[in-house]
C-alpha cells in the first residue's frame, strides 16, 4: 500500500509537470480557432490510444472493458459525465491561452487542487492532518487575494477552476483502466467533434501548413501521456493529496507565460503566490514529518 501511495506520487508529479508545460504547446497553435485545435486534439488522441491498442496487443482488454461498461449504466452515466467534464476544460484552456489568457488558465491551476481537497472532504470523506489544513488555509487566502485583484469576474478561471476537480472525483466512482478511460472519454465527445469538422470547421486539416499539421497530429500522444499518468495517480494516492501535487501544473504554466509568452503578471497576482508556496511548502514538510513517523512505527 505504502510503495502504490509513492508510485502514484511520482506519476503525479510526471502528469503535472507536462502538464505544465502544455501552454507553450498550445501557444504554437493559437493563430488556429481554438474551437478546432480542441476538435483535433480529441481526434487525434483517440486515433494514437487506438494505435496503442494495436501495438500493444491489448485489442482484447479494451473490448473486455468497453463491453463491461456499457453493461453498467451506473457506471456507464459517470464515466460519460466524467468526459464531459474533462472536455470543457480542455476547450476553455485552449481557448485561453489562444486568446493570449495563458496567465489566467495558470491561475485556475492554482485554484482546482483547493476544489480536489474540498471535494475529497464532502464526497470521499478523506481526512486532514493539521499541516493540510493550514496549507489550505494559505492557499485559500493567496486566491482569494488573486480573484478580488483582477477587477473582473474570471469566469474562464472559474470554469476551469471547476470542471477538471469534478472529473478526478468522478473518476473515483468507477473502475476502468487507465488506457481504456481514454478512449471511451474521447469517443464520448467524437461524434460532437466530427459534426464540428465536417460542417462548421472554416479549415480542413490539409489547408495548413505542413508544421501545423504536425503539431494539431501530435497533439494526440500529448494529450494521452499525462492523461494516462493522472488516472494512475489517483488510483494510487488519495484525491485530497494528488490535488496539492497539482500545483506544479500552474507553476510551471504561469513561469512559461511569463518568461516565455511575454505576459505580465501584476504585483497583487505575485503576492497571492507567496501565500500558495507559503501553502505548498508547509504540505511538503507535513508529508515528509509523516513519512519519518510511519518509518519509526
């Protein structure tokens, strides 16, 4: 039990620090409707995970799975809620970072692992340690601190603040490997996605340019890896802690927008992150204090 909690540690880590890096990838796509960077990133995620399947000989288990699945509509309605979801994230941080937000879509990072912990409290009823909850009272307080700056309601932070907390939960209702997740999650948004493209798409994949092709193709195995990690992760760890490990999915999103993309990031914004490291800092010294006792004992 104790190494499954560390393995699904790592794969946290793995899942956020790409995930991170994501807003620099989709930065190379924002001359290109968001609305059909989206569509193509579902449909080629889907074609890479079927590609997988293929290679990996494991055509069987995803037949096995899919089939067990549709078999029960309990799980079959919170699997395809779940996908929902996730979609909504994708679409609104895409569409964030093309219209030159990428700072805002990191500052949601930083409010979704509070929603995880929150929702890990009410629906899993995980329970805190002293040095959890004062993390998350100083977390709270940095993006408390960060919305009443901005002047505005962030309603695309809010949104994405929201959706992707939801679907780690979700996900903890049903049982479906990792790989097979993937592709029912993406197959549930295709048949939307394909209307989209054939009908409503002002392009066709072949009217870009030969680098953008690669990039919207690529776009698939981008998506599937950490995806892939994450729903290890949480079958590994508890919901409330793989949520504070997501803060390095912002941190490294919000050091790329600003060092790379060129945003800016105001004076109230940087006194709300003292408060969140503030926050992560003393999660970090908790674990590790926790870690030493369950050595003694």
């Amino acid at each position: 039990m104790k190494n499954q909690k560390q393995i699904g540690i790592i794969l946290g880590i793995g899942c956020y620090l790409m995930w991170g890096a994501l807003v620099y990838y989709w930065h190379l796509l924002s001359k290109i409707n968001s609305i059909e960077v989206f569509s193509y990133r579902i449909l080629f995620t889907i074609v890479s995970m079927f590609l997988y399947f293929i290679v990996s000989k494991k055509t069987k288990k995803l037949n096995s799975e899919m089939k067990a699945l549709i078999n029960n509509k309990r799980s079959l309605s919170l699997a395809a809620l779940a996908s929902l979801f996730l979609g909504i994230n994708w679409l609104v941080f895409i569409y964030a970072v093309t219209i030159n937000e990428a700072t805002q879509a990191s500052i949601a990072g930083f409010i979704m692992p509070l929603v995880s912990v929150v929702l890990a409290l009410i629906f899993l009823h995980e329970q805190f340690d002293r040095f959890m909850v004062i993390s998350l009272l100083l977390a709270a307080t940095g993006v408390i601190l960060m919305i009443s700056s901005s002047g505005q309601f962030p309603l695309l932070t809010i949104i994405m603040s929201v959706c992707f907390p939801i679907y780690g939960l979700l996900k903890k209702f049903y049982r479906l490997s990792s790989d097979v997740a993937m592709v029912f999650e993406s197959s549930i948004l295709m048949p939307f996605i394909l209307i989209y493209l054939i009908f409503f798409a002002k392009h066709a994949l072949w009217n870009y340019s030969p680098l953008t092709i690669f990039y919207l193709v690529l776009s698939g195995p981008v998506t599937a890896v950490p995806l892939l990690l994450f729903a290890e992760s949480i079958k590994r760890a508890p919901l409330s802690l793989i949520g504070f490990i997501q803060y390095l999915n912002p941190i490294v999103s919000l050091v790329l927008s600003v060092t790379v993309l060129g945003e800016s990031l105001s004076k109230a914004d940087a006194k709300s992150l003292i408060f969140i490291c503030a926050g992560i800092l003393i999660f970090a010294i908790g674990e590790f204090i926790l870690a030493k006792k369950k050595q003694v004992t």
